[in-house]
C-alpha cells in the first residue's frame, strides 16, 4: 500500500513562504497531478514528499510511515525529472540497470528485469546505443524505464514531457497513463500543462502561490472552478470572465446583459466557458462588433470586447464574419458561474 498523507506541510525559506500548509491524501494507485503556474510551489511540494527538501513545519507519510526524517533512499519512491539525467557514458542497458546496481538487487535478476523494463517503454532495440545516439523522446523513455525498473510503490515525475516536441509529447503521454496503469504505483506528476493534467489524473490539485487552490477530478475542476483563479487556469480557451454589477437578478456590464440571475445585489464576476456559448439568431445577453475571429478547424472562436476585457465564443465551423461586424451572442443565466468580485471564490 502506498498511501501518500501530507499534514499541514510547509516550505520556508527565511521569511518567504514557497508553500503553505498544504493537506492532501493520496490514495494507494492514485495518479494524482500538481498544477499551477511558475513558482506556484508544485515542484517544491515533490521534492519534500521525495526527500529532496527538508520540511519547514508538518508531516509527511507514505503508507504508514512518517518520512519526515528518511533519506529518498529510503523512501521507496521513484523519480523523474524533465532533465533526463542520464550516465552519458552508459549504454541505455546500463543506464536502466544502474538503480538495480545501486540497490544491490540480486544480480541473477538484473537482465530480465532490465529487459522487461526496456519493453515496456519500447527501448529493446536500442539497448546499446549510448544517449547521446538517442533522440529526446528516446532519451525520456530510457528515463522512464529506470524509474520502473525497480518497481517502486511510489512515483514522482516533475515536467517529464517538456523537452519533447508537441507529438512525442502526446504518445508518450498516454504511454506514462498506461504505465502507472500497468505498474499499478501511485504517482504524483507535477506540471503547469493543464491539458496534461486533465488527461493524466484522477485527481488534479490546483496550486497558486504556495496554496492548494482546489482538489478535484479533471471534470469537477473543469465544471465547478472553485475560483476565479481555477476558472481562468483550466480550459482552452479558458473561462470568459467579465466584471459587473447584478441588481434586481440581472447582471449588468458594458455590452452585457444577462437576466434570471436569482442572487442579492451587488458587484460580481460572471464566468462562462466559450464552448457554452453561442452565436444567436436574435438579440442575445452580449451585443458587440466582433473584434477578432479564429479558423480553428471544427470550429470558428470569435472574440468581442465585454464588460472591461475580451469574451470567446466558440461559434459553428463555417460560420464567418468581418471584424467590426456587429454580432450577438447567447449567454444564459445557466450558463453562468458567478464569483465574488473581491475574493474570486465561487457563489454559484
Ligand atoms: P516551476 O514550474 O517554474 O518549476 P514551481 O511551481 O515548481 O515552478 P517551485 O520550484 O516549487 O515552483 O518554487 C516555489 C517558490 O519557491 C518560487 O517562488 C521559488 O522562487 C521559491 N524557491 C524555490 N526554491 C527556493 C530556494 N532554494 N530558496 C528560496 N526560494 C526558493
């Protein structure tokens, strides 16, 4: 079992805080995805559960140990990181073998295990090419491989994706599901990818300078942002968000107008996701020329100016317009995710 509890755990450097008292549970065979923007405090997060960075305050336990105090060694966990590093001077066998070594596993079973390894991240025919005659993505799967080598119950994987050009990054991508899938470890992987997050985890934890912003599945995230924070991060395009005032149920900002709101008067932030709404055939709740549009294939993004910034719709795939051409969109009441203007937390 490899249950992963942290417990108020925190980072101090001096007087700057890099993470704040985070509580998370990991369940055993959970893959569980750290996402947030630069800085947010997702790697330094993994380096403590890893062993890599001392704890200022709090307690980590993976199973029923507390590790506060054990070496990474002794952790039983395995990482990997966005800079391969591997032995320039290995062949990709030994490189893969190198943990096994280390470890003083018993040597009768270094080959199969190896072998089994390199299969496992399609590598068998390249066992003796050293890295340097490897392309990126070759190099990350030998990575990989010597992270699952030793079978640990635990894996931790910060940016593995990111020297890989955009294709190698989507089929090694499902590779790493299928692997943490198949190996049946549970894995923390941090990134600031939030579509490698949503098709990675069970769980995604939203993290913002130092602070869990929201815990949940790819789509409660993507269907209840906790905050405007959240709302804005997740999503491609993310959520519109437009700033207003609601009085006597309706919300009211520049080129907008959205009736049926059944909530108290006042300031407020409306969200809506682009692909909620859509262009209307009458007048609709926004009224504006269209200030930019986008081919994007399946379907044509057109964007006017709302409220004090710019709002998406996601339109149909051959509808075209002119920039200037006035235009109406469709943005009902429920459609809307409202938050409150001054924390940006959710109401509705
Ligand atoms: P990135 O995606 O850029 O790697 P991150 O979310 O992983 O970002 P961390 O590396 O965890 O962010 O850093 C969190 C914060 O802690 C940052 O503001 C960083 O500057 C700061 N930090 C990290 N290491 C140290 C250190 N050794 N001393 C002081 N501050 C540090």
């Amino acid at each position: 079992m490899a249950e992963i509890e942290l417990r108020n755990v925190c980072k101090r450097w001096g007087t700057f805080v890099g993470v704040h008292s985070v509580d998370l549970k990991i369940a055993d065979r959970e893959f569980l995805v750290l996402l947030g923007p630069s800085g947010c405090g997702k790697t330094t997060t993994m380096r403590m559960i890893a062993g890599l960075e001392d704890v200022s305050e709090g307690e980590i336990r993976i199973g029923d140990r507390l590790v506060n105090d054990l070496d990474p060694k002794d952790r039983d966990v395995a990482m990997v990181f966005q800079s391969y590093g591997l032995y320039p001077n290995m062949t990709v066998y030994e490189n893969i073998r190198f943990p096994l070594k280390v470890r003083k596993a018993v040597p009768s079973t270094h080959d199969e295990r190896v072998k089994r390894a390199a299969e496992m991240v399609e590598l068998s025919d390249f066992m003796h090419r050293k890295p340097s005659e490897l392309s990126g993505g070759q190099r990350q799967r030998v990575a990989l491989a010597r992270a699952i080598v030793r079978k640990p119950s635990v894996f931790l994987m910060d940016e593995p994706l990111s020297n890989l050009d955009a294709k190698l990054r989507v089929s090694t991508r499902a590779q790493i599901k299928n692997l943490s899938h198949e190996l049946q470890a549970t894995t923390i992987y941090v990134t600031h990818d939030q579509i490698e997050a949503m098709t990675l985890a069970d769980r995604v934890v939203v993290m913002n300078r130092g602070k869990i912003q929201q815990v949940g599945s790819p789509t409660e995230i993507y269907d209840r942002p906790s905050n405007t924070f959240v709302a804005g991060f997740i999503g491609s395009p993310a959520m519109n968000l437009v700033e207003g005032e609601i009085r006597g149920g309706v919300f009211e900002a520049k080129n907008v107008r959205i009736e049926g709101l059944s909530m108290p008067d006042g300031p407020v932030i409306v969200g809506f996701r682009a692909e909620d709404a859509a262009v209307a055939s009458s007048a609709g709740e926004i009224s504006a020329p269209v200030y930019t549009m986008e081919l994007l294939g399946d379907s044509t993004m057109i964007a006017v100016r709302a409220g004090g910034g710019m709002v998406s719709v996601k339109a149909a795939k051959d509808y075209r317009a002119e920039i200037g051409d006035p235009v109406s969109l469709s943005v009902p009441a429920a459609i809307c995710h409202i938050f409150d203007k001054t924390t940006g937390a959710r109401i509705e």
